[in-house]
C-alpha cells in the first residue's frame, strides 16, 4: 500500500513539474507570436485571455465535483500540450 501511494505521488509530482515546463514553452511561443503585432497576434491575445477564463472555470468545477488533483493536472497539460502543438506551427 505505502509503496502504491508513493508511485501515485510521483507520477503527480511528475506531472506537476511537466506541466510547469509544458506552460513555459507556451508562454514563449505565445510572446514571440504577440510580437509580431498583426491581426493574428491579436487574435491570440484574445484566445488566450478566453482560454484562461475558461480553464479557471472548468477547474472550479472538477474541485467542486470532488476530482483528484492530478486529474486537474494532466487535463491541464492535455490542454497546454494542444497549444503547444498548434503554436509550434
């Protein structure tokens, strides 16, 4: 049992630190894409201000329905990995 709960601390402190690194490469690809100042960066200005109102809420949500914090985290990352993705093109 001890052994079990340490795996899952891990695999949560894993995702965790994951997601902090994941959000910075965001951040980045996002500022270098705001510097550009067209029509586009000023699409993703507004994006991602919707974006963070709406994650804000959806977390709310998951904690007031008794989820996990690990299950907060990696739908996080599901989501900070999907920007990446679509940023990094």
């Amino acid at each position: 049992m001890a052994r079990r709960n340490f795996t899952k601390w891990v695999r949560f402190a894993l995702d965790t630190n994951l997601l902090a690194f994941e959000a910075q490469q965001v951040v980045a690809l996002r500022m270098m894409k705001l510097a550009l100042g067209d029509a586009k960066s000023s699409k993703e200005a507004y994006r991602m201000v919707r974006e963070k109102a709406s994650a804000a809420g959806e977390a709310g949500l998951k904690i007031a329905t008794g989820a996990s914090g690990h299950s907060i985290v990696k739908h996080y990352r599901r989501k900070v990995r999907a920007n990446r993705r679509r940023l990094s093109k």
